[in-house]
C-alpha cells in the first residue's frame, strides 16, 4: 500500500490488511514475464515501459479528458491494471 492509502486508512480507522494475495502476486510475476518476453498485448505500453521503466514504479492510475464542448472527466484508481501508468 502506498502511503496515502495508509494515511486515509488511519483517518477512516480501517484495519489493515495484507495487500497483495501470494496468487496476485505470482500472476503480477508471470505478466511481468510475459511482457519481458515480447507477448504482452499492449505494444506502445510495452515500448513506453521499457523506454521508462521509473514510471511504473507508481501506485496509481489516473486519467483526464476534455471534450469537444469543453466539458473535464478525472478519474483515479488504485488499482485493477497490471503494469499501469501513474
């Protein structure tokens, strides 16, 4: 858990829990092989990681859009995607 995650689990008194199972984590290992064997599934993400490997060392996702009427979607996620972008 990253240390935000720890402060907001302290302010909501939750108790604290192992955050990864040992299934997660042996298949979080075997797409890490997969995808330094060439045959992950995202080509540009594969490119993007190996070019800069320091930014998938972050704990969370986040994403901003802006339409053509001006209107902004944000949205974060600790979680849910392998190898993901900060």
């Amino acid at each position: 858990m990253g240390i935000g995650a720890e402060e907001l689990a302290q302010i909501f008194n939750l108790e604290r829990r192992k955050p990864a199972t040992a299934a997660q984590i042996e298949r979080y290992e075997a797409q890490l092989k997969s995808f330094f064997a060439g045959e992950w599934r995202l080509p540009r993400l594969a490119a993007l990681v190996k070019a800069h490997p320091e930014v998938f060392q972050l704990e969370t996702v986040g994403s901003v859009a802006l339409d053509c009427d001006g209107n902004v979607a944000a949205a974060t996620s600790t979680g849910g995607f392998p190898l993901k972008l900060a």
